[in-house]
C-alpha cells in the first residue's frame, strides 16, 4: 500500500512539474511574440502605403494651415498624399516611417527642395515628426540616424534643414550656415 502511494504521489509530482514546463514554455512563447510584435522597425512610406494617410494628415496638422473646414482639411490631405506619392521615384525624395508593432510613432523625409529661400540646395532633411504621446523617448534620434544612413545608401553627401528650433539638430550633428530672412536657421548635415 505505502509502495501504491509513493508511486501515486510520484506520478502527482510529475504531472505538476510537467505542468509546470508548460506553463514556462507558454510564458516564453507569449513574451516573444509580444517582443516581436512591439519591436521597432523603419519603414519607407513607399513600402507601407497603409499609413499614408495617417502621415499627411499628421503633416497638415503640424506644418499646415489649422484654420480650416473639415472639407478644405481632408483636400490638403488628399493633396499631400497625391504629392507623396509622385514624389516616390524621385531619388531626392524618401518618407521614412518608425513603426512599433504597427503603432505609427513617427516620421522623416528627404525633399528635393524645401520653400522658397535657397532654392539651389538640395536635398532637404525634413518633417521630423514624432507623435506627442511618444516624445521624450529617443525616436527622434532613431528617426534621425535613420535618415542620414538612408542618404549615405543613396550617395547623397549634404542634407540641408532649414528650422526655428532652437538648439535641437545640432545634437544629431547639424552645422549652422546662416539665417534666413524668414527667420529660419539654415544648417547642413555631412552625410559621409
């Protein structure tokens, strides 16, 4: 009988160490995929269209007019898109996007050219964006590196950044040139 019971209580203890291992191994599967799922990835606009909307309505709303209908809104978004989208072969051009998941976090460009002022440089760092709630966090460092390897790939020696921001690019390597009439500051970024 004692034999009995020891061998019951020893199937018992391995049955709940069996369970164990699989709720560990559940555990670990679970906490990969959420990794995996949450990772950071850049993205080209081009290759991920689903969030072109999203991106030109962000744009419109931090760089656009503000004073405007709904109707007149969407149009200036619908234009921003088709203007992207024309914009996608140009070898002057690229929108990167920063994905967590598929959670848009932000955004960064190159333009062929950027207002009216120095229309003889080119290309143009442009439109770092992160969104508000995900600020403070790095991204836009993230953004930053990614666009300036982008434009090593593409040969591309000097980026050109025109900003009223007050000692922010220099930190990610921006060289001030002058002021510009506007107000702005002109720099360059050495892309080598």
């Amino acid at each position: 009988m004692i034999e009995e019971e020891n061998k019951r209580r020893k199937k018992i203890a391995e049955y709940k160490r069996n369970l164990l291992l699989i709720g560990e191994a559940m555990r670990l599967l679970i906490h990969s995929r959420k990794k995996e799922k949450y990772m950071l990835k850049i993205y080209n606009l081009k290759d991920k269209q689903e969030y072109l909307k999203e991106v030109a309505t962000l744009t419109q709303r931090e760089w656009g007019k503000c004073d405007l209908s709904k109707e007149e809104f969407e149009n200036k978004v619908n234009k921003k898109i088709e203007k992207i989208q024309n914009y996608f072969e140009n070898p002057n051009y690229c929108k990167l996007i920063l994905l967590e998941g598929e959670q848009l976090i932000g955004f960064i460009s190159i333009f062929p050219n950027d207002g009216e002022e120095r229309k003889e440089l080119s290309p143009w760092y442009a439109t770092m964006y992160v969104k508000k709630e995900f600020r403070g966090n790095g991204y836009s460092k993230i953004l930053n590196n990614a666009i300036l390897n982008e434009a090593k790939k593409r040969k591309i020696n000097k980026l050109y950044l025109k900003t009223k921001l007050e000692n922010y690019y220099e930190k990610f390597g921006a060289k001030f040139i002058e002021e510009l009439s506007n107000g702005e500051k002109l720099y360059y970024f050495d892309v080598k």
